[in-house]
C-alpha cells in the first residue's frame, strides 16, 4: 500500500484521485489506480521537489525526491537496507532460471562406472556417455561392448587395451555455464592427463571449441584433488540435438587399464 502526507502547511490538491490533501492528512493510494497518469502531470512531481508530501509504502518512508517519484509513478526502487541505503545486486543469469550445479562421476577404463543421477528421482539423467579408446597407429579406436560376449570379457579388453576414456554430456534443456570443477580420486601413479572439448561433432569443420589445451596433469595433484575453473561470466549454451553444438566431452589420457576416480561439476544456471 502507497500513503502520501501532505507537510506543506495548505492544502494539496491531487487531481488524478480527486482528492484535496489537508494539512497534516494521511491518504492510501486506492490499489486501482492508474499509476502511469502520475508521470502525465506535475502537479504531485512539484509537491515533491517542493517537499510539500511524504511519501510510504507498506509503513516504509521513502525520503529521496527521487523515489517518491518512481513511487508514485508506478516503477519499480531498487532494494535497500532498513535505512535506505540502496543495495546493488548484479545477475548473473536470465529472469527466472536458478543456479543449478551438476556433477557426473566415472572411472577411466571402467564399464559402467558412470553415476549422473537426479537429485528427485535418483534415475540416470540420460544425457552422459562413457567411450573407450586405445590408439593403433595414432588413430583413435572405439572399443564397443557390442563387440564382446560379455560384460567381464569387455572390461577385461579395457584393461589391456582402453589408454583413453572420454564422458561425453549434452542436455537437453538450454543453460548459461559459468564454469566447472574437477574433483580427482587417488593420484594415478602414471601420467594422466585431462582435457576438455566442447561441440567435438563439429570438430571436421573447424566449429568445436578446446578447453585445458596442454592437459590438467591429473598425476601431478595431489589425492582427493578440487580443481576449480571459473570462466568468471555466463556463455549461454542452447539445447541442439541435431548439430550437437551444446555436447561437452571430457578426454582423459591415461596408462593402458588405469582407475581414476573422477567428478567434474558443471557450475550452471537453468529454467
């Protein structure tokens, strides 16, 4: 509710409600009113630069000219503590979405070690893969588990063969990404090395994007590891099932059969 009060010491006539403010009186604003007429007439902006009103919202004095205008025009104040002073919030997102962090957990080399579970259901979200690779004559080969008659003799191949293990993640909501996390298990005690490619579909046209160029050197951290990458602003990131242009793949290069426990967070902010 708006009450304004008339101090000027006369009366104040207010023409937009039909109503003659006496010295001293108090009146509510009727919740119907058409607040854009006030900002048609300078009848009431003079009384406040004359300081003839004071002007309150839900048992809030607003003193500042400046205020009492937006008020009374109908626009919205910018928040400020108990005593006026103005607050500043910055967003980092659109209207209405929500900070919302994912994490995907899996071991390297590992069949069916993948977890990327709802927090409400606890069923598989659906929208990450693990692949395995070795690499014959520098050319990555998929090792598929189409290609064995069981899940013991797949995961046995991994050992021997599988020297990369790539998770691949494409929602299919649209999301503004701020930046990841990467949380490490027990320090491998070979070289590993973790690198990050987004749009790899897209790579034959020159279109994918590299992240961790070089490779994080996952055995040079220490056990139980929190690598953090904070791209210090939102990119906005849209669903697109058919080019693929919004899948993120993490690429670990590691020793042939080597378990690394891995996490990576996705730091980012949806409907």
């Amino acid at each position: 509710m708006i009450t304004i009060v008339n101090i000027f010491g006369a009366e104040v006539l207010l023409d937009e409600v039909s109503k003659t403010l006496l010295t001293a009186e108090s009146y509510d604003l009727p919740d119907d009113f058409t607040r854009i007429r006030w900002a048609n007439s300078n009848q009431v902006l003079d009384a406040i630069t004359a300081d003839k009103i004071r002007v309150w919202v839900s048992g809030v004095e607003y003193t500042s000219h400046t205020d009492q205008t937006s008020i009374l025009r109908g626009e919205s104040l910018s928040p400020t503590t108990v005593d006026q002073i103005p607050i500043s919030r910055l967003s980092s997102t659109k209207t209405g979405w929500h900070f919302s962090p994912r994490y995907i957990t899996w071991k390297t080399a590992s069949y069916g070690s993948l977890h990327n579970k709802k927090v409400d259901t606890l069923t598989d979200y659906g929208d990450a893969s693990l692949r395995f690779w070795k690499v014959v004559s520098g050319a990555w080969v998929e090792l598929l588990r189409s290609a064995y008659a069981s899940d013991a003799d797949f995961q046995t191949a991994l050992d021997t063969d599988c020297t990369i293990t790539t998770m691949d993640w494409q929602t299919t909501y649209d999301f503004d990404i701020r930046g990841a996390v990467l949380i490490t298990g027990t320090r491998p005690t070979s070289p590993a090395y973790g690198y990050v490619q987004a749009a790899p579909d897209l790579a034959p046209y020159g279109l994918d994007v590299s992240f961790m160029d070089g490779g994080i050197p996952l055995h040079l951290v220490k056990d139980y590891s929190f690598i953090a990458n904070d791209g210090r602003t939102v990119k906005s990131v849209v669903a697109d099932p058919i080019n693929n242009s919004n899948k993120f793949r993490v690429i670990i290069e590691h020793a042939a059969g080597a378990y690394i426990d891995l996490a990576l967070g996705y730091e980012h902010y949806r409907a």
